[in-house]
C-alpha cells in the first residue's frame, strides 16, 4: 500500500506478499495484529512521505527510534531462530503484536538526544537510518553492526541479547559507520567497549572520523563504562570509528557494544 499525502501506513505482509493486517493514518499509524503468532516469511512493511522523520516501533520489545525512511518505504523480515538472537526472547512472540508510527512535532526534532540510535535497523539494506555499516565479515546476528547501535549497553558478557555487540571478527582494519540519512549536529560520542574479561580484550586508542573531515584520536581504558568524546558541534551525514589499535593482552576478542552519538538534528 502505498501512502497518500501526509498519510503513514503499516502492513504485515505473509509470505505471499498477502496482507495479513493493515492500518493507515495521518499519525499515529498504530497496527494490531490479533490471534496469530508471527510466520516464517512475514514481514512489516511501513509506507510514508519521502524524507519522513518519524518515531518507529515494530514490536513492543524494540526501543521506539526516531528514523528517517529516505524513500518512503521500508521493509523489515520478522525474524526467526538464529536471526532473533539479537533481540529479547519476548520479541515477535506470543499471538497479539502492536506497532506503531508517529511523525514529530517540530519541538520534538530539536530535542538532544543519541542520534545514533535505531533498534530497528537491518544488515544489507539502508532503506532506514541510522544506519550501521562494517567491514568486518562478520555473519552471526550476535555480532553484526547494528547490534551497536540498538539501544542496548549492557557489557559485561558477550553471545545472545541483552551481549550481542559488534565483532571485528579477527580483522586489524575493521571499521564501523555509522550512517544517519541525512545531515546532524553531532556533539559528543560515547564508546561502550564490551567488557567480558577476561574473555575480552579491548582497544587503547580508536580513530574517530566524522563526514566533514573532522578526526580525533581518542585513548580509551579498560572498562565496560561510558567513555565520551566530545566531537562538536559538527554538521555531518556519517562517523566512522576506524585505526582500532588492540591492547597488549592474551585475550582475542575485543568488541563494541554500544555507540552514542549525541547531538541534534540539523
């Protein structure tokens, strides 16, 4: 379904591109699906004005994010075994699901706030930012880019959520970006290291490049703490967190579990 004017739209959609259930409004655009647990194959579709900046939540276990769906659509496969790991246990469970879509009031867009954050975003397609990109290979969900960029920070371990992180998976030129669809006033960056030692290790020092020009090399510590950056206020479309020099430890396996990026939208 395509949407209409200032009009936002919500379907799932079976495996057969069939609609399942649908809602369609200005905004909210609120979806109920009742009595049917989710299927392989299903999957949520969102129709909007082009550009929209919205507020977005897919399933009640999911953190709301404000995203920008540049096209104006957006598709995301409701996942199942492997793919869920990422997220909670109760996420897409049970037979009663609720979604919504919300545009912002113009005092909304002006708030300070993780412009980073986006719990729906997806690998291998950029119909929604923020957007997190890498290098690193890395094909389990546990270890993918946009476990970095979720909404959740918690450090002490590492495998299923809530200690899904971003992995390097054994590369020395591993980077991450991350994309934001449109132009923002970044401020401050704040670096989760995943902390599982002494499984972990961690790196002493990371290059920070923003899409402006701008880079810092900052020195981070051995702790699963916030560590924060301050960057701004710069104006840029992406950051980027590369030169990710490894502490000297026996431990293999350093990891990010969380970035923040602090500011406004432009």
């Amino acid at each position: 379904m395509g949407s209409a004017s200032n009009s936002i739209s919500l379907e799932l959609q079976d495996a057969s591109e069939s609609i399942v259930s649908e809602a369609s409004s200005p905004s909210p655009a609120m979806l109920d699906v009742r009595y049917r647990p989710y299927q392989p194959g299903d999957t949520l579709v969102v129709d909007c004005p082009p550009d929209s900046v919205m507020e977005l939540m897919l399933d009640k276990a999911l953190a709301p994010s404000i995203v920008c769906i540049p096209t104006g659509h957006m598709e995301f496969p409701v996942p199942f075994e492997v793919a869920r790991e990422p997220y909670g246990q109760e996420a897409f469970s049970g037979d009663c699901h609720w979604a919504y879509a919300r545009t912002l009031d113009s005092r909304e867009l002006k708030n300070w706030r993780n412009l980073a954050l986006n719990s729906h975003d997806l690998e291998g397609t950029d119909q929604c930012y923020p957007h997190a990109l890498t290098n690193s290979g890395a094909t389990d969900p546990r270890f993918l880019a946009r476990n970095a960029i979720d909404g959740i920070f918690q450090t002490c371990h590492h495998g299923r959520f809530p200690y899904e992180s971003w992995g390097i998976n054994g590369r020395d030129d591993a980077w991450l970006r991350v994309e934001f669809g449109r132009l923002v006033c970044a401020d401050t960056i704040a670096l989760f290291l995943r902390a599982d030692f002494p499984h972990d290790t961690w790196w002493k020092s990371a290059r920070i490049t923003c899409s402006d020009g701008f880079e810092r090399t900052v020195e981070l510590d051995k702790t699963g703490m916030p560590q924060e950056f301050k960057i701004g206020p710069h104006l840029v479309e992406w950051v980027c967190l590369s030169s990710l020099e490894k502490a000297d430890d026996p431990a293999q396996w350093p990891a990010l579990s969380q970035i923040m990026v602090m500011g406004t939208l432009s």
